[in-house]
C-alpha cells in the first residue's frame, strides 16, 4: 500500500518562507515522477509543481515560477517543495501525489497522479 506523508506547513508571515516534504513507502520510489498540488476553500485543487523520476526535469505553474522549487532525494523517498517568497494567495492545503505510470516527465495533470497524500496546511499572513 502506497501511503505519502506531507509535512512542513504552518502559518507564515507574507514575504516569508516554509519547505514541505512528502515521505513516501509502500513502492519503488525512484521511477515514479512527483507532484505537487494545492487546494484552497472553495476552489478546485490545482497545480502546484512536478519534478520528473531522475529530477533533472521540473514543471512549475506560472503563479509560483521563480518563488518555489521543487525537489526530490531518491535515497530518503522524500519529494520536497521549498517555497519562498510566500503570499497570502498561497494559502491552501497542499498535496503531493505520485504518479501513475514510470520514467515519466512530471505533469499538470491529476489524472497523471495514482496517489495522494492527506495534505499539510500553509497559511500566509498579510
């Protein structure tokens, strides 16, 4: 059973910065490209960032181009997402999944995605 374990979030001044990270068990992690979403209340979950299996390829969404960067240690099965520069906007739970099928680039899509963490809660300030 694939079980990922987001933690790192927590309530953060704007401008300011917070590093999640996704443990992963239960399958081979290294194949398998990563992602990252996020969802806040009322809104459909969406694109965060996505890191393919050897990590020399990553894909971020416009709103946080240049701010957060995604990661991955294949050696520990953790995925990480370092974000800085954080906005009251980036408030929302957010999820790592892995994807579906291996030696995949990473993807925007979450059909892409098999499975999903419970998701850990970044709250930015003003």
């Amino acid at each position: 059973q694939v079980q990922l374990v987001e933690s790192g979030g927590g309530l953060v001044q704007a401008g300011g910065s917070l590093r999640l990270s996704c443990a992963a068990s239960g399958r081979v992690f290294k194949p398998y490209a990563m992602g990252w979403f996020r969802q806040a209340p009322g809104k459909e979950r969406e694109f965060v960032a996505a890191i393919n299996w050897s990590g020399d390829n990553t894909l971020y969404a416009d709103s946080v181009k240049g701010r957060f960067t995604i990661s991955r240690d294949n050696a520990k099965n953790t995925l990480y997402l370092q974000m800085n520069s954080l906005k009251p906007e980036d408030t929302a739970g957010y999820y790592c999944a892995q994807a579906r099928v291996q030696y995949k680039s990473g993807s925007r899509l979450r059909d892409e995605y098999a499975y999903w963490g419970q998701g850990t809660q970044v709250t930015v300030s003003s």
